[in-house]
C-alpha cells in the first residue's frame, strides 16, 4: 500500500478511491486500517457464491508531504 501512495502522489493526486466486496473482510479491515474510510456502496455488484454482493467504495486524502 506504500507503493500505491507514493506513486500516486507522485503522479500528482491527491485522494485514491478503491473498491472491495463485501464478502472480503480481511481486506476492508486492511483497507481501515491503512486509513481509508468508507464513502459508499454499489448494491448487489457482483454475482459469487450463489449470492449477489455490495463493492465497498473507500477513499483517503494523500497528506500534501510524504
């Protein structure tokens, strides 16, 4: 997750958004974590397992010096 912050601000950004299912906690407790924070869901986005899932949407603020 360093890689992906330090590029992007390399890259002149200033905010990353990311997705994760809902079925994948190890992820979104990964992502909170990392200081994401949630901004919203795409209801029923993805068919697995028999059971349609929500994308978690997450985002968070790059500091202006890293």
């Amino acid at each position: 997750m360093d890689y992906i912050k330090k590029q992007s601000k390399r890259l002149g950004a200033v905010r990353i958004e990311l997705g994760t299912f809902e079925f994948n906690h190890r992820a979104y407790a990964f992502y909170k974590k990392c200081g994401f924070v949630e901004i919203g869901k795409i209801k029923r986005f993805t068919y697995w397992n028999g059971k349609y899932w929500d994308d978690i949407r997450m985002e968070k603020y790059l500091p202006s010096t890293f």
